[in-house]
C-alpha cells in the first residue's frame, strides 16, 4: 500500500529501471495547460513558501494510483479499510476515482519542486485546520517528520515517534537533512507553521479537498515511520532481480 502511496512503480530489474528512465516513463513533468487552474487560483505561487519559481502543480495524492492495475487497487483500498471505516475509505475513494478526474483543481495544489519533491517522499505533512464556510479560505499546518529506517517487521509493542512541534527541518538520526524558507521573510518554515490558502472562486476555482488532506496527513505521517520511501527495491522485493525463469524455479 505504501509503496503505491509514495509513487514507487514495482520494478523487477535494474535493467527495467533504466530502461523506463530512456524511454522517459516516469517523468513527472506536468503541462501548463493540464494545470492552468491550479496555478491561477494559487496564482503560480508555492502554497507553502511564497516562491513564483521554479514551481510545479502537485497532486495531493500520487497521479499514479488512479493508474494502478485492478488488483493493485482494490489492494490499496483493501488495508485501509483494515484500519478506518467502509464509510471513510469510500469518501476517499470517490474523490479520487471519481468523474472530475485526477488533474482536477481541488486535487492539486502549487509547490516548489523541492517542496514537491519532499512530500512525495513523506518529508512533511500538511494537516488541514479549517475551511471557511463561503469555502474560499482554506487554513492548514505544516509538520516536518523525522526519517525512520525501513524494517522488514515491526514490534506492535513500539510506539510509533510523536509528530514533534519543533522542528525546522526534516531530520535523521536527529541531523537535519532539508528545510524550507519563506520568500517573504527568510526565516525557516517550523513544524506548526500556518498555512492560508484562498480562491476567488470556490465554484471553478475550488480549494484542495478536505478529504483528500486528510488521508495526505494519514499516510504520509504513516509513510514516514515506516521507512519504505527510503528503502531499497531489494529491501522492499526479495526477489528484485532474479529472472522470471530463476523466481519459478525456485518456487518449485
């Protein structure tokens, strides 16, 4: 689950992996005119550090899960439902699938690309405070989270790492590895910074959804104890590299 929520394809080789970079498979380039919304309601500015460029129209959640085989996310769905309730897995199941598509502006929001960058990776997480009743104000907060090394198993007996208020950086192994800044002030953006965001129109212009926050706060908070974004294909795949023929042959 966590592997489809950090955007990480199941690449079976080194030799798939290079071969998918030639062919340009996993760019995530985006297209001014596929994001022309996003950016005038946020007017072409990064939501979290004022920055005007270079920026880039980031997805709530990971593009690629909408593009994910049958199985693959009825599994995703599946171990969350494991943890919330069918009423709640299903809310957020059709604000993603549903028939407004993924590059809807209220899926989006405008980033820097090394904010883009880092919360794909679960470097961050925002946690949605409030949204103004005439729904042009949206108030969220911002929470750096601390690198936790990946682990093939877990003890349930160890209590996960609280979200610290401190923190002006993303850290491992308490030695800070990025941070941000406000353009406007340069100081460092800290855990618990208020974030405003606001539209001049709620109807075409609307705020990124409520639901879809709060399932980015869920998971990215869950993605970061976890350590999978930082693992290796073969941490996460033990049979990452042997050919087909090997892998059957040695299920025999």
């Amino acid at each position: 689950m966590l592997t489809i929520w950090c955007a990480r394809p199941k690449w079976k080789s080194r030799d798939e992996i290079e071969s998918a970079c030639e062919n340009d498979q996993i760019s995530d380039e985006d297209s001014d005119a596929d994001f022309h919304e996003c950016k005038l309601r946020d007017e072409s500015t990064c939501v979290i550090t004022g920055f005007r460029e270079p920026i880039e129209s980031a997805h709530i959640y990971p593009v690629s899960l909408g593009h994910q085989s049958k199985a693959d996310q009825a599994q995703f769905w599946d171990t969350l439902s494991l943890f919330w309730t069918s009423e709640k897995v299903e809310s957020w199941k059709a604000e993603i699938l549903g028939p407004q598509g993924t590059e809807h502006c209220a899926h989006l929001m405008c980033l820097s690309n090394i904010a883009h960058k880092l919360g794909e990776k679960g470097r961050f997480a925002l946690y949605p405070v409030e949204l103004s009743a005439d729904k042009k104000t949206l108030t969220l907060k911002l929470f750096w989270l601390p690198t936790i090394a990946y682990r093939t198993e877990q003890s349930l007996k160890r209590s996960p790492s609280p979200v610290c208020r401190d923190l002006t950086s993303h850290s491992k192994d308490g030695v800070p590895y990025a941070t941000s800044y406000k353009l406007a002030t340069d100081e460092k953006i800290q855990s618990g910074e208020i974030l405003t965001l606001r539209t001049t129109d709620p109807v075409n212009l609307p705020l990124p959804a409520i639901k879809l926050l709060q399932l980015q706060w869920l998971l990215h908070r869950v993605l970061a104890m976890s350590g999978v974004a930082n693992a290796s294909e073969e941490d996460l795949d033990p049979d990452f590299g042997i050919p087909p023929g090997a892998r059957n042959m040695l299920a025999s």
